[in-house]
C-alpha cells in the first residue's frame, strides 16, 4: 500500500510539472515589443513608440483602442493656432477678449474673468505650460471666428474634427476642445502619436514653452498667475515637448516626443494609475526606442538613370528620387531592400517632377517606405516645328 502510495505521489508530481511547464512557455510568447520593453511592461490601457522621423510604430500595446484623451486634447487645439499663426491668419501680439463661457470653465484654470482681454501668445503660453481650461476655451472660440465660424466652442470642435480626418487620425472624436469625459470623445495612442508628431513640427512657438516647469502670466498686476507643468520628463534628454492629461475617466495620460542624433520618437501612455507610473513608463518607452532604433542608410545605386520616352523631342528622360525617404529600422536587423515599378515607356509631353514609378523599401517582409520617382527634366511632345527648333538649337 505504501509503494502505491508513493507511484501516486510520484504520478502527481509528473502531471504537475506537465501543467506548470507550458504555463512558462506562454510566458515566453510576448511579443517582440513588450519583452524588449521588460517582461512586466504593460500598461492599464494603452501605449506607442512612434518614429516621427518615418511615421511609423515601433512597438505598442492596444495603439488603435479608443480612449478618453483628456488634456492631450488641447494639442489640438494648439495645432491649429500654430497653422493660423503661420498662416497669417492670426498673430501672437492678437488680444482675445474672455466669454462668459470661457470664464465659467473650472479645474485646471488661470481664473479668467468676463470681458478680460489677453494677448493669444499668453493664452497659449498658458495652456502650454498649465493646460489651463479656461484658456483654451477662448482660444478655440478666437479661432473659430477668425476662421469665419461662429464664435463657439461648437463651431471650432468641427474644425478640431476635420484636422484630425486630414491627419488621419481616424479613431479620434472631438466633442470639446478641453478634453472633459465625454463617451464620444475619444482617441488612440497611434493617433495621439500622430497629432503630437505633427505638433512638433512648431517648436518655434511651443519650444520655449514646452520645457518650462514654471512661469506666470499677467505679471505686475493682481490677477498674476502661476504656470506649473506637470510634465515630469523635462529634464528628459533630448526632449522637444509634449502635453499631460489627467481625468477620472482618462487616469493619466502622457505624450513626449524626444530627438536624438536627428531621430525624433514619440511616446504615448494612455490610461496609468498615478502620475509617477505614466513618467517612468514614458521614459522606459523613449529609452527602448533611443537605444534600439536607429537611421538606416538606403542604396538607390539600382535606380534606373533614365527612362524611355515615346513620342517625345528626346527619347528618353532622366529618373530621380528628390526626397530619399529617412528609414529608422532596429539596429542589426539588416539590409533595406529596394524595388522599383516603372513602366517600359512613357508618352510624351512629360513636365520636370511628373511621378514616373515609385520605389519601394522592405526590411524582410515589411514595407518601410515607398517614395515617388520624377522626371528630371521637361521633354515635349514631338511636333515638326519642335524638332526642328530643337535642332537648330543644338547646332547652334
């Protein structure tokens, strides 16, 4: 009875181990990104890595998932003053006067009054820097009225709306321009990454801004206020900018965008528990990407020089590449290659940078980058009268 006792013992033992074993192979099975990340990187909602450089994700979990932004919202709103600013549309020296409904605005708030008048350069400074609610309520009904729309928060949630579509930020849904819990409003990481990339390309007006941890605005007078960033990551290296967000719906919320050795990433946390763990995840995701990810050289040595031309006063045009796209790949994963589509023959006329055939890249199986290939030069359609202009023109 003992020795049954024991073959029992032992049989349970086996059975045990065949159960507890394939519980470590699984374990095993992340993917690429999140074990590179660290086994227990994951986070409560959702995260990005994205190459600015080349628009592309690097690693992720949940990026397409549909979430409250809360204040990453603002960015937005920021983007399409920085476009109207460049535009000409608006100017920074701009004074904005304060609605009733940007002054009712309550938590985060730089206590704007009824009738009160700022410059626009001190609205977005605050909201930049503060996430002030308050400021970026009038800011949004300044821009809607400048745009030619009513001056509403309405009017210019529709215009938020549309530049996300021309973004392609097409998980995102904008019913306010502060980021409020809304069920209908709502973004994704890949899209926040998207927006911030964009975003980016204005440091020249957010720069500044954008690494100040405090400031002020309406020095020198009684209704001074101060400016406090949230953003933990300032003193980040290479640090461009970014914006916080917190909400009871959202959690915490952070996007950065960093450059290095002219290598821009961006990070985005959607959805942590505290704001310590949205800054340490943030950093550990640009650290990843500075680390791993890296410019790979591409050899277009097989592009066809030129192009045959059929009907043309020459009969051939020369191909080229204007702008040879920048490829960030992870270090040592080898060799880009590149194929070409172009045609046997091309019918004249053909005007300089008419797209002629495009360029593909791969790295293994993956599409990295696709660029357009242009005529070099002008060749006209062959007439008797061209020809022989044109033969004059090379005799003499």
């Amino acid at each position: 009875m003992k020795r049954m006792n024991g073959i029992k013992k032992i049989f349970a033992l086996v059975l045990a181990m065949l159960y507890i074993i394939p519980m470590f192979v699984v374990s095993n099975g992340a993917s690429e990104s999140n074990s590179s990340l660290g086994s227990d990187f994951h986070t409560e909602n959702a995260y990005i890595l994205y190459s600015s450089s080349d628009a592309r994700v690097l690693a992720g979990e949940n990026t397409d998932k549909k979430l409250p932004p809360a204040s990453l919202t603002k960015m937005m709103v920021m983007l399409i003053a920085a476009e109207a600013i460049n535009g000409g549309a608006v100017k920074l020296t701009d004074e904005v006067r304060v609605s009733d409904a940007a002054a009712a605005r309550d938590g985060s708030v730089i206590w704007l009054t009824v009738g009160e008048r700022l410059s626009l350069s001190e609205l977005l400074k605050s909201i930049t820097i503060s996430s002030a609610n308050d400021s970026a309520y009038a800011v949004s009904e300044y821009l809607s009225e400048k745009s030619g729309n009513a001056a509403t928060e309405t009017a210019f949630v529709e215009q938020m709306n549309a530049r996300a579509v021309s973004l392609g930020m097409t998980s995102t849904h904008y019913t306010n321009c502060v980021g409020y819990d809304d069920p209908d409003h709502y973004s994704t990481a890949k899209d926040t990454a998207v927006l911030l990339s964009e975003l980016l390309k204005h440091k020249k007006i957010y720069g500044e801004w954008w690494l100040t941890r405090l400031d002020y605005v309406r020095e020198g007078t009684d209704k001074k206020a101060e400016l406090l960033n949230t953003n933990k990551l300032l003193k980040y290296k290479g640090l461009i900018g970014g914006k916080t967000g917190t909400t009871d719906g959202a959690g915490y919320c952070l996007a950065a965008g960093a450059e290095r050795d002219g290598l821009t990433l961006v990070s985005v946390v959607l959805g942590a528990t505290d704001d310590t763990t949205r800054t340490s995840r943030s950093k550990q995701i640009l650290d990843y990407g500075f680390a791993n990810y890296s410019f790979k050289e591409v050899s277009f040595s097989e592009l066809p020089k030129t192009v045959k031309v059929k009907g043309g006063i020459k009969v051939e045009v020369s191909a080229q590449i204007v702008d040879p796209p920048k490829c960030v790949s992870k270090n040592g994963s080898g060799a880009i290659k590149v194929s070409y589509e172009i045609p046997s023959h091309i019918n004249a006329p053909i005007t300089k940078g008419d797209t002629i055939g495009k360029a593909t890249g791969k790295l293994g199986d993956t599409v990295v980058f696709t660029a357009d290939i242009t005529a070099k030069e002008t060749v006209e359609k062959y007439t008797f009268a061209r020809a022989f202009g044109y033969i004059i023109d090379s005799v003499f």
